[in-house]
C-alpha cells in the first residue's frame, strides 16, 4: 500500500495484492476529491504498473468508475467474471 500526502493530510493511496509471479491485483487508486484532476491518479497508476509485483503476466483492476484512466495503462472491460460476496 502506498499513500499520497499533502503536508501531512492524506490525499490518496493504492493497493496492490499479488504473488510475485502469476497475477497482481490492483485493488484501489483513490484520490480525494479535493485534489482529483490534477493528474494524480494517473501517476498514482503509472508507480504502480511500475512496481515489482506488477511484473506478471496479468493484471487485474474492478471498478465502478474511471474506466477510462485504466484503459490508458492498458487495461480493457470484460464481463467473464465471477463473483461472492460482497457487492452482489
């Protein structure tokens, strides 16, 4: 997990769950409000896929929104997925 400050407030973070080897997940790029449209998710996005454990054959990311910043770094909409749980 990393973090994004601005003195010392939080100003936005990302996860990223992997296995160093086969798939990282990208579980989430969220900037405050407050500070959206100044391109800090796309930088946020750009240190991820730059990370070590982003350097596996696939990547995963959900969303509700902002599909088209993931579609920058490559990434593309499919509805083949399963799932339990939370948010049904």
């Amino acid at each position: 997990m990393s973090s994004l400050f601005k003195n010392d407030q939080p100003v936005g973070f990302t996860r990223i769950v992997g296995d160093n080897s086969t798939f990282a997940w990208i579980c989430d790029v969220y900037v405050h409000p407050n500070f959206q449209g100044r391109g800090l998710g796309k930088w946020m996005m750009e240190c991820c896929l730059a990370h070590p454990i982003c350097k596996v054959h696939i990547k995963l990311l959900a969303t509700r929104d902002a599909h088209g910043l993931y579609e920058k770094y490559g990434f593309v909409r499919k509805e083949c997925m399963m799932l339990r749980g939370a948010g049904e």
